[in-house]
C-alpha cells in the first residue's frame, strides 16, 4: 500500500487551492467577459504582471498582515520572492517605471489570481481570483466617482441585485487623528476597531486614548456614521471643522465625490459610512466596499492611495511629483457566491451536436462537414471510439447533447443525413445541403 | 541613496517574468479568444487546476529534467509545493479522482500561465503561457487525429501560415527499442540524439550499444525518416515488421492516424517525423510538434500518454482500466513571436471617444450620455482632470481618441453638441439625439 502522506500529495490538491471543473469555469468565464466588456467600455486596458515578484516589490506599501501571508520562496540567488497577494502594488511598480511618459490619466485593469496563505474562508480560498482596474494620474474627486462607478457598473453587470457599496474616507481619519493629537499607535488600534465596528472594543480602547473628550466623541461615533451626505455634515460640525483645514479638505472632497456619483445616476447604491477605513495600509483618500443583503462579506473594494506609485520611486532614489491614484478589485469567487445565493440564472452553454459515420466509407465526408458546422459557429463533436450505435446515442443522452447527426450509406445516397434529436427521441432526414439550416432552428427552439 | 539590490528587488520583475503591457496583452486577448472559439467549437471545456500544487502530484510520470526545474516551496507543514511546469499531470490528477464517473471520452482544455526555473530563451520565459486540450478516454488513432487536427485548427484560427506539423512515434521507437535488445538507459542516450537530430552524436553513440546491426540502422535512420506514409513503410521493411507484432501495431496504429488525418483535410500541414520522439517521459504514441520556416522552435507539441492517469491511480492503490488520453499544448508567447515574424496584422482596438463638459452645470448630462453611450457598446472615456480644453484635447490626440465629444452650453441650449473628430480635425454640431448613429458612422469610416 501507498504511504498515506503519498495518497494525500498525489491525488489532492493543497489546502486552499481547488480544481475548478468546466461547469465551473464556465460561470468565470461568463463573469470574466462580463467584466471585460464594461472595462474596456471605460477605456481601461489590460496589463498582466508577474505571477510571482521580489517580496521587496510586493511588500511596498503594504502592512505587515499582508507581507506574513505571502508565499514566499527563494530564487538560486537567494533572493525573496513571493506570489503576488493582489495586484496594486505590482501595477504601481510599473506606473513608477515603465508609465512615467505616458500621458496621464492612465486607465488599466486586471483578472488574475492572487495568492494569500490565510485560513481559507467563503470565497476566500489561498489561491483565489480578482478583477479590478488603477486609474493612475487623477488628484480629484472625480477620479474616485469613476472608478466607484465603473466597480457598480461591473457588479450590476454579472447581474448582482441590491448591490450596495459603502463609502468612507481614510484620509479624513487620518487627518481626525493628526487634529486629535493621538499617536499613530493609538490610531492603528482605532481603525481596525472602528472597520470592524466593534463598538464595546472601541468604547474600551478610548479610555486610555490620549486626547479631548471632543475628538473622543468623534471617533466614538465614526463607526455609525452612515447614510447621505448629511452624515459629512454631522462629522464636520462635530468636530468644527472650520477651525482644521485639512479636515474641512477632505470632508469636502468626500462630499464632491458624493455630488458626482449622484451626477452618475448611482445614487441608490451608495451609501457614506465613516466606519469604512479599510485595512492595507497604502489608502489615503476615499475608500469603499461592496455588499448585498444575501452574503455578509464585502464582494470587492478599493480607494485612493495617493504615496504608493511615489514611494515605489523615492525607494530608488528618484523622487518626484506625486502620481495620484484610485482602485478597486472585486473577490471572483466572493461574486459567484453572491450570485448564486441571489438565485442568478447564469447562462447556459449554447446547444451541440455530435456526428456518428455509420459506414468507413463515409468518414471522410462525416469529419469534413463537422470541419464545416464549426466554421459557422457550431460546436460539434464527433464520436472517436467506434462504438456500438446504441453505446454512442447513450453518450451522447448523458452529455447532454442537442442532436446526433447520422451519416448512414442509404441516406447518405439520397444526398441526406438522419437528425435525431435528443431532447425529442425523433428522427428525420435531412438534405446534406440543409443541415445549418436544420442546426440553426433546433438550436433556436431549444 | 537606496541600496543597489533595493533598486533591482523593488523595480525590476525577477528574471524571466515580464510585464505584460496592455499592447501585449491585447494581442494575447485576440489569441486567447481564438482558440477558446476553437476549443469549444470542438466540444472541449476548460478546466481550471491550481498554479500551485504538491511536487508529488506535478512531478508524476515527468522526468528529472521538469522536475529539476520547477519552483520549489515549503507548506507550513513542511510539504513540498511547486508552481505547475505544465498542465498535463494536473488534468491526469483530475482524470484519476474527480472524472472517474464521467462518460468518456471527456474533453477538457486550459490556458494558463506555466513555470519553469529554465535559463530563459525566445518565446520561454520562466513564466510562460500555454493553451492545450485533453482528450481523455479514446484508445485509437481516432483520438490522435482529432487532437492534431484542433491542433493545426487553432494555430491556423489565430492567423499562422506554413505551418507544419512533424508527427512522430514514441510507441514504435519503444517497440524497436524493445525488439533491438538494449537497455533503457542505452534507448534514452539515442532518444535524446534522435529527437535533437543529432546525427554525429547518434553515430558515436551507435558504436558502443549492443544490438544487431540491422537495428543499429534502423536507429541510425530514424532522424531522417520524415515525409509521408511511405517512411513509415520503409522502417518496417527494414524491421520486417511481420516478425515483431508489438512494432506491427505501431505501424498500423501511426498509418491510420495518417489516414485520418488525410479525412479531415490536413494533409498539406503534416508530417511523419520518425525522428520525434520528445523529451516528457509520459508519451506513449503518437507525438507531433508544430513549426513555421521563419523560426526554428517549435510553437507547440503534444502527444498520446496512455499511462499518466492510471499511474496516478496506482500510486494511491486503486488500480484498473488503462484510460488512455492525448493532448497537445501551444506555447502562447512563441505563437505570437511567429505571428509577428510573419508580419501578421494583429487586430487593431476599437475607434473609442472622449467625453468633456465645458461648464459644470452640465456634467450631469455629460456622465449620463457617456454611461449610454458604453451601454451601446462604445468605448468612452471622460475628462477627470478638469484640464484646460487644449491640454484635454492634446491628451485626446496622444491617445489616439476617435472623436470628442464637447458639451458646451450654447450648443446643449439647441439640443446639440459638438463633435470633434481627431483624425481629420473636424467639428461638427450633432444633436444629442442622433450621436449615437453619428459615433456609429465614424467607427465605421476609419
């Protein structure tokens, strides 16, 4: 017998990795085009980084969650590497490299795997796929109601119903925090409770917390701070912002970005919710998240990080003028778990057809017409193993195949071939020069 | 100053992986979708396996030379893991466990990027990209044909010309092998020179293997017996094939191949190359790789391997039937290298636009008619920048724009707006209702 551990590496995939079986990879490919379609719609174009990259490069910008859940190797040199764990960091890379003379705003997006060694959760698998896009180039407002837009855009798409996504602003916190005088430690603490909406964690942590009462209320309430525009408001008469301009900056600027999406007609899908300070480190402006009712994990998410494309040049040694950029990505197998838990219909695979020579004689005219209804577009497989005409009409009744064309001598004399059509059990001849026709309204009454 | 090797880990991508830019990646779109049309015009659907999996999974049936140059790594258990170097034991994996209960044959195709720690060379980088198919339960000559024939079908379907495909035997080299008495370390030293055509090194060889004569110029003779059916004659008159039964049916199993290849009206793209016997230690049959005159690496290959999936079925203790499959895999980046020496036209992007409103009142219609306009299926992007209208339109021209599409406030008052097309420097008021028909009619003109 086998060693145990054998069985296991032989026949099994690893943990957090799956076998994605064609009825599966069928329902990616539909999200996949569906993706496309509507980024390039927008004028992004596609860019593929490397699998795998120097953990240097990965790790740029990026927390130390983030780097302890990389999987890393060695190259011959003894250098890191590691399996991209999403694709922002890469792309800035290439932004501070590659892009500096191509004029700007730049729009690119991606479909890729990522790979990230966590506890694997639902449609968080270790290897696990993302769609998004990086509009490089952009300070504004503007650039964060496109690319929110387009991640609405792309969701509603696939087909994904009561989408909602939450807006919050990490640069506002930030700049909170800088007004509050609180350390960058203490803030730390704060955000995640605050993204998690942990509020007896939140209530706790503030005690020890080292400013006014005043700000204390502020971040007390940040976490309930969700609806329209008016919850801006709360926060900025909260705290006075007049009296901090760079608070009064960003409030505004999460304001104009609010104006611009309502100007986009998405109004009813977006929501301000303070509590949103997302977890990589690199955002600096605007974030967001997606949800719908039927699952409670975010689907996708983005935001602004405005130092990242920079830091990847000042770690060089070439400073420069900060390049401005806006993004999102959207969890594949997170959406595909959405869409089924909404009952989506996706669509099926088109009707095929399957030739059997019932003669040698007639092989060669057999393979060259199912050569023909190919070129038009049919998807036509032919029966290769020679078996008994019951075991191959048996076949193709268990691979769920439209109609069998029979190619027998006595039809075949009188120019025709029998149809039998497998969802109906009848048969009938049909003339040789008629049968893309014939397909064609089979097809259609299917 | 940063430090050199920060320099290179943080902006360069690690030997033998690139950037693909959008540029490139549009071609590998086009190619990507024109085999996806021709696979699943065939009946194959794709499969997904993971880009990491146990080293012991990916390294059954492969020889040492793949197994050398995979990259390596540790779970947390210690177990060793390593980037896929090719598809083809992973879908034999599958075959073992998942599709036992499937009807056969079953149809199953992939394109995905592949790993290999080689010294990088044209058109094989150590990520590199492969499409292929698996067709999974056909004994006979039947499966080969089809396989090289969607093969040749693929490569013709993304534009190649005077492409050739030498087909080759592993299964009649193994029988002559056999017949002749060597060992089967003296059979790998004069594979490895017959399949390089090595002519010089085949002869040296020759002196010192142990076998008679009139096998000795059999083995000398293969490297040269390519053309049609006829060499095939001529290696089993020079065997007396009559006497040797196991290398009869080789014979008779690589004619009918032929024939039917003859049948599907590829004649003019093959070969018989009895000098291809190629290096992965799985073939069993027939094998057969793809060339263009203007480059001298084959663009693809494949083969029949009748024992890959039942070795993953010994190995684990559940032995049975033989499930016999074929297969062939394209090197996605050497196709394109050919193309372009071919001086293929790739594709050109579809005309797209650019939106602007010239005064903020009317943004609101601005982003609205650009949403339908993507709707309808044209590419628009807008001004984010809020630029001065000369620097918007110069961006316009560098990127190649189509059109602009201006919305200004003494036009929108007539029901207008104006229309610049870039290419011919034109501008032309068009009502907002007919812009639709009016994009659709530039498109078309250029």
């Amino acid at each position: 017998m086998p060693r145990a551990n054998d069985v296991v590496t032989k026949t099994q995939t690893p943990k957090g990795t799956v076998d994605l079986m064609p009825e599966e990879a069928w329902k990616r490919q539909f999200m996949e085009r569906a993706f496309t379609r509507v980024f390039e719609s927008w004028g992004y174009q596609e860019i593929r980084t490397p699998t795998f990259e120097y953990f240097n490069a990965l790790s740029t910008g990026t927390g130390l969650e983030l780097q302890d859940s990389m999987f890393v190797f060695q190259d011959k040199a003894g250098r890191l590497l590691a399996l991209r764990p999403e694709n922002t960091a890469s792309i800035a890379r290439v932004a501070a490299t590659k892009l500096l003379a191509v004029p700007r705003p730049i729009r690119l997006y991606y479909i890729a795997p990522m790979f990230r060694y966590d506890e694997p959760q639902a449609g968080r698998q270790r290897e696990f796929w993302q769609a998004g896009i990086e509009l490089i180039g952009v300070p504004g407002a503007e650039g964060d109601a496109e690319v929110i837009t387009v991640f609405i855009d792309d969701l509603q798409s696939v087909g994904l119903k009561d989408l909602k996504v939450d807006i919050g602003h990490v640069g506002l916190f930030l700049s909170v925090v800088k007004a509050s005088g609180i350390s960058w430690d203490e803030a730390d603490v704060l955000r995640r409770l605050i993204d998690k909406k942990d509020f007896n964690g939140l209530e706790k942590a503030l005690v020890d917390v080292n400013c006014s009462e005043e700000f204390k209320e502020v971040f007390r309430r940040l976490p309930s701070l969700r609806g329209g525009k008016e919850v801006v408001n709360d926060v900025g008469e909260l705290i006075g912002s007049d009296e901090f301009p760079e608070i009064k900056v960003n409030i505004e600027n999460l304001i104009e970005a609010y104006d611009l999406l309502v100007d986009y007609g998405v109004e009813d899908s977006i929501a301000l919710d303070l509590g949103i300070v997302r977890g990589l480190d690199y955002y600096t402006g605007t974030v967001f998240e997606a949800y719908v009712p039927e699952f409670d994990l975010a689907i996708g998410g983005g935001g602004r990080y405005d130092n990242l494309i920079t830091e990847f040049r000042t770690s060089v040694g070439v400073a420069g003028e900060t390049i401005h950029a806006t993004g999102f990505s959207i969890g594949i197998d997170r959406t595909l778990i959405a869409l089924e838990k909404q009952g989506f219909g996706f669509p099926k695979r088109p009707p095929y057809f399957m030739v059997i020579w019932l003669d040698d004689s007639l092989r060669n005219l057999t393979l060259k017409t199912s050569l023909k209804l190919r070129k038009k577009g049919f998807t036509v497989i032919s029966e290769v193993r020679g078996r008994k005409l019951s075991n191959a009409l048996e076949y193709a009744n268990k691979m769920n195949v439209t109609a069998v064309l029979l190619f027998g001598k006595k039809e075949v004399e009188k120019g025709k071939i029998a149809v039998k059509n497998m969802k109906t059990g009848e048969q009938e001849e049909v003339p040789i020069s008629d049968i893309e026709k014939h397909l064609s309204k089979i097809s259609k009454v299917k």
